[in-house]
C-alpha cells in the first residue's frame, strides 16, 4: 500500500523540522521592537479621596 511507504514522507517532515528549527528560529530572533520597555515608576499613586454629594 502507498500510504505505508515512509520514503517520501520521512525526507519531507526531516527536511520541514529542519527548517522550523534551523532557518526560523534566527529570523525571529533577530527582530527588533521599534518600542523599548522603559522601566516604570515602582512608586504606587497616592488615591484621592472622592468628594460626592450625598443629597
């Protein structure tokens, strides 16, 4: 049966792992973010007290 024999399959799924673990992984490494993180101030806000109309 032609579905059995593993010839083709097996240099096609060596040959895309290949490529998903050799050729992509520096590709995304190398993108750079146009927006750095900048570290934010650690101090909480003091809250304000609301000022409503009990009426």
């Amino acid at each position: 049966m032609p579905q059995l024999n593993p010839a083709p399959w097996f240099t096609i799924l060596l040959f895309s792992w290949l490529v998903f673990l050799i050729v992509i992984p520096p590709k995304v490494l190398n993108y750079t973010f146009t927006n750095e993180p900048s570290p934010q101030n650690t101090q909480k806000p003091k809250p304000q007290p609301w000022n409503w109309p009990w009426h």
